[in-house]
C-alpha cells in the first residue's frame, strides 16, 4: 500500500482513535507490527525491528510492554491513532488513563487460551469508559487453537461483566500478528492485515465533538526531553488547539494557571511532528506548560475540568531507604537518602498508579504499587540509572471497611498446569486462604484452575509454583476487589544461612556447608556480617562462617591436590530476591548486584 499525505485534521470524520489491550502475552505488540508494516508506514526494504513499539531495553529483555505509546497509521485518507497498552495487571494504571483518548478498543484474545484475568480487567474498564470493542482472536496459526469456541468464551466475558445490547453488537476478527493476516471468516484468505484496519474504520466511531466549540485538552500521559522539559500527552476533545495560543491549566479544587503553549506536535507514523494547529479529535503533545500533570485539562477559558476515569489504588506497598551495608557506595553514582527521594517523585509524575508516603524514619520512604511486578520495575530502572538502595519485603495494604472490619486485596488466580500437580498445587494453596472456585479441562489436556486468594498469600508464590510444576505450569493473576480479611497465613519460607564475619569466601567452607543446604554465593566471593549466603531445609536461621579456611598442618594428604568439585550457587534475580526476602531481611540493589541481608545482627548470641 502507497502511503498517502495526511488528510486535515479538520476533516473530524477521518479520524479514528483506537486502543489495543489484551492480557499479557496475547500478542498485541507483535500485531501492531504487521499493521505498521502493512499500512505503508515504513518502505519495504526499510529495517523494523520485532515488537517494534516496546522501545525500552527492559520491555525488549522481558518481553512485555510497561509504557502505553501510540503511533499514527495513514490507510486509505484515514488517519488511525493507535495505542498499544500494557497487558500485565500491574500496570493496569497505563490502560486506565489512555483510554481517556479513544473512541474503540482492540480486545485481542488469544486463539487458545480465551478470556484470562487480565481480559477481564481491561473490557470491564473498556465497556466503562464506553468505547466501541472489536474482538482479535489472535494466533490463529497455532496448532492448537479453538478460535471457535474461544468467541463464545468471549460473548460468556462480556455477558458476565454486564455489558450492554450495544456492546455486544461487536465484530470479530481472526488475525495472527506474527504472520500478519487477518480475516472475518476462518474461510477467508490468509494474506493482508487489511480486514483489520477495514474494522477499525467502518466499526469505530469518530470524535463528535465539533470544532467550532471551545479548545479542551486533557492530558493523559506524560513525557519528558532534556531541551524542553515536560511534554503533556492527550486527546483534544473540541474546538482547535494552536501552537504559541494561551490557555489555562484546569486542575480539580485548584485555581486555574495561565499558560502557554511553546510547541505543539502531532503524531505522523511514529514520530512526533510539528504542527502549527490540530483539531478535536486528535492525538498532540504539548510542549512549555510549567507544572502540568496527568488529569490536568488545558482550556482556551476558565472552566470546569474535563472528566477522569478513576484510577485503582494501589495494593502492595515496600520500604525504599539509602544503601546501609558494608558495600554502599562501590557501584553507584546516586545514594542518599534525597536523591532516591527527588527519583521517585520524578516517578509520581507519570507513574499514576503509585503512591510515596513519608515514614518516622526521615530516610525511609513507603512507596505503594499495584503489584510486585509493578515495583520491581521501578528498581530495576533505577539501578540502570545508577541508583543504590536497599528495598523491603513486598506487604498487602489492608483498609478499614465502613463497619470497622479489616480488608484486604483479593487476587483472581488463574492457574494451568498438567493434572498430575494438582495435588501439589492445591496442599500450598489451602494454608494462603486461597479458594478454588472453578476448574475446567483444556484441550491439550492440562487443567484450568480458577481462585480468589489474597494478595498477601501470592507474595513470593510464583517461584515457588514454577517449582512444583517443573516449569510446566502457566501463573496468571489480577487485582478482583477488598473483601474481608481472611485470616492469618503461617510463615512459608524455609531459614537461611547467615554469614558471621567479612572476607572471602572459601572453597573449605563452602565444601562444608554445602550439605546443609542451597548456597547462593561460590568461591572467592567478597562477604559481610548478615549477609544470606544460602537456605536451610528447616524453618530457623543459622549463621556460619562462610570465610573458614583449611588449616595448615605437616602432614600431606595424598588426594589434597584433587579438583574439589562445588556445587554451582543460586543465583537470584532482582524479581527472586523480592518473592523470597523475609520481613527481617533487606534486598540490596546496587548497579551490579542484588544482595539479601538481615537488618539486625544476633551472631554474638547464637552461632555455629
């Protein structure tokens, strides 16, 4: 297809504004890829990367999208702007906000899996802001795919979530992004993703919101360049928005704040451009507003603030301080306790679905997320940026209902695995409160198992899953709702082996503790005092000196010149360390390592 100019934006009837969301791994990105590629976007001989859109190294090394990003299509005169969201519950908050600026979604469904928690989540956010759903039945290519029943799994997903007559006069579309079809009948032929951008025009409405009204602008997401500062992101609802105009930054229960607009972009493929006008309807950032945030509304007049969808709270929460331990310092280039601070308020300004919170301690901050993942990332961000910092124990956060009782997040749990762990599985759920509340069997012969547990009993349960199944089982979870607490939950972790002295490590101690347990650290290691140098097979802590070095006699031992063979440590991921750290126990995250100690010291009271 030949690439055609851009029509104008005052021609508001071109223009299609349209969300893909899906739960993870169902193959969103990989799908705007053919449709970038087939659009006319980029020449035929012209280099595109996989996943085109998941620009940040930490997106590409795991393979999800963190960060919602939109590019515009030019298909027929129809400018198509498209917003690939997240799929991972954690950043349910990027999904929640972009949403604002479309008219359509893409729900895009996997050909074998159907509807997962995830699904759930962003039609029920969907159908809530009232966008018009196209259903994606993705990977159609697979062997094992049930496209068929899969579309009644879908109409059962959105019966089930009480969406509407009008909702659910929806089309459906049969695609595999990886080899870049699509098509309205299995029968169809299998060569073009055009039937999918023929759906996005004739299915997702127009902006209607006339031109000759007044501008109004509501900011959505937030960016940030070196030269110019912030750069605010959204959908101009009405009237026409002019490069250098004046205008008023609107902020719910605050006084409006003049302003001016410095520079003006639109988006023409996957470039921001300068523009000098662009009209209701369309996508622009925003350049030169002094103090603009997410939810902000930018009016040619004083006003009332445009509405915004509400944003769920967080439900996990974790201590950030300053690097304590005998190493702070050697890796990083930022370590004290403002810098760490002044980061994450950085952070709030785009992060809308985290919260910082002050604590007694003036160098401890209370930093509060959707979900382990969601924090995660964070550190692992500001570790690459040269950060130093030491992280607690993921922790639920509970609320007080109307009649006094205690609430808690409750999780939906959905688990695949082979029928032969269920056993397993459901023996470590039970003691977490978790609740079976459904099972089914899939056609490749594995069982589906479907819980409400809360979210204080999945802390630290995906590893443990991966274990009990081999690597076989497939976890995936999603943030339901606060119900009344549960009950307690007995301690889950095994004890660890606790290094008593500094120094190096030594292939004699290690050689001698090795059959006491699982090391983490080998030989010729530098250690401190409280450092977690490995796991026990019982429940208490055992420190051991992890510096222990052979004594030196006269007498030749004629096999002490053998190759002594060790068995290789465990090493931790970042993500590791914050499911197994305990509540007595700090994660140190420095540039080039991830450490487990303990905060306090009893080696002088009990040793080995």
């Amino acid at each position: 297809m030949a690439t055609m100019q851009f029509k104008s934006v005052y021609e508001i009837e071109k223009i299609r504004n349209v969300a893909i969301i899906a739960h993870v791994d169902h193959g969103k990105t990989t799908l705007v890829d053919a449709m970038i590629r087939q659009s006319g976007l980029f020449r035929d001989n012209q280099h595109m990367d996989e996943r085109f859109m998941d620009s940040n190294d930490i997106e590409r090394e795991r393979g999800i999208t963190i960060l919602a990003k939109n590019l515009s299509l030019d298909f027929l005169g129809y400018k198509i702007n498209l917003v690939d969201t997240p799929g991972h519950v954690d950043f349910g908050g990027e999904v929640e906000r972009v949403l604002q600026m479309v008219n359509g979604a893409l729900l895009v469904v996997d050909a074998f899996e159907g509807p997962m928690p995830q699904t759930r989540f962003v039609l029920k956010k969907a159908l809530a802001a009232g966008l018009k759903p196209i259903i994606v039945i993705n990977k159609i290519d697979r062997a094992d795919s049930r496209p068929m029943e899969v579309v009644d799994e879908a109409l059962d997903l959105f019966i089930d979530v009480g969406a509407g007559e009008d909702a659910l006069d929806y089309p459906v579309i049969f695609a595999s992004g990886r080899e870049g079809f699509a098509c309205t009948s299995l029968k169809d032929p299998r060569n073009s993703i055009r039937p999918l951008l023929d759906a996005i025009i004739d299915y997702v409405p127009h902006p209607n919101k006339p031109l000759e009204a007044e501008m109004r602008m509501l900011v959505t997401t937030l960016d940030y360049n070196d030269y110019v500062g912030r750069i605010a992101i959204g959908r101009v609802f009405s009237g026409v928005i002019r490069n250098k105009m004046d205008l008023f930054r609107i902020r719910p229960n605050s006084q409006p704040v003049r302003s001016k607009i410095a520079q003006l972009f639109n988006y023409q493929g996957v470039k921001r451009m300068e523009t000098d006008v662009a009209g209701a309807g369309d996508i622009v950032a925003v350049c030169g507003l002094e103090g603009v945030s997410i939810g902000d509304t930018l009016s040619e007049n004083e006003a009332d603030p445009l509405p915004v969808i509400p944003i769920d709270q967080p439900v996990i929460s974790m201590m950030f301080s300053p690097n304590t331990s005998p190493f702070s310092g050697r890796d990083g280039k930022f370590l004290t306790a403002r810098q760490i601070h002044s980061r994450l308020l950085k952070e709030l300004e785009t992060n809308v679905a985290m919260r910082v919170e002050p604590t007694e301690n003036p160098d401890t901050f209370l930093v509060n997320g959707r979900g382990e993942l969601h924090l995660g990332i964070l550190i692992e961000t500001m570790r690459r940026e040269g950060f130093e910092l030491q992280v607690s124990k993921p922790k639920a956060i509970f609320r007080t209902g109307p009649d006094g009782t205690t609430l808690e997040p409750i999780e939906d749990l959905t688990l695949d695995i082979p029928e032969s762990y269920m056993g397993a599985i459901m023996e470590r759920l039970g003691p977490r409160r978790a609740i079976l509340e459904s099972s089914k069997k899939l056609p490749d012969n594995t069982i589906r198992l479907m819980f409400s547990a809360p979210a204080r009993g999945l802390l630290g349960f995906r590893s443990l899953f991966l274990t009990l199944t081999n690597g076989f089982g497939i976890m995936n979870q999603s943030f339901r709702g606060y119900e009344a607490y549960r009950g307690d939950i007995p301690h889950q972790r095994n004890g660890v082996m606790v290094a008593m002295e500094r120094g190096w490590s030594t292939a004699y101690a290690i050689k001698n503790l090795v059959e006491r347990g699982v090391l983490f650290y080998g030989p010729m290691e530098e250690i401190y005092e409280g450092l977690v140098v490995g796991e026990r097979p019982v429940t208490e802590d055992m420190y051991v000196n992890f510096t222990k070095k052979r004594h030196l006699t006269n007498v030749r031992s004629s096999t002490s010149e053998e190759l002594e063979r060790i068995t290789p440590p465990r090493r931790m991921s970042l993500d590791q360390a914050l499911e197994y750290v305990s509540d007595d126990e700090w994660v140190e995250v420095t540039p080039k390592a991830v450490r487990l100690r303990k905060r306090e010291i009893y080696f002088k009271k009990r040793t080995n």
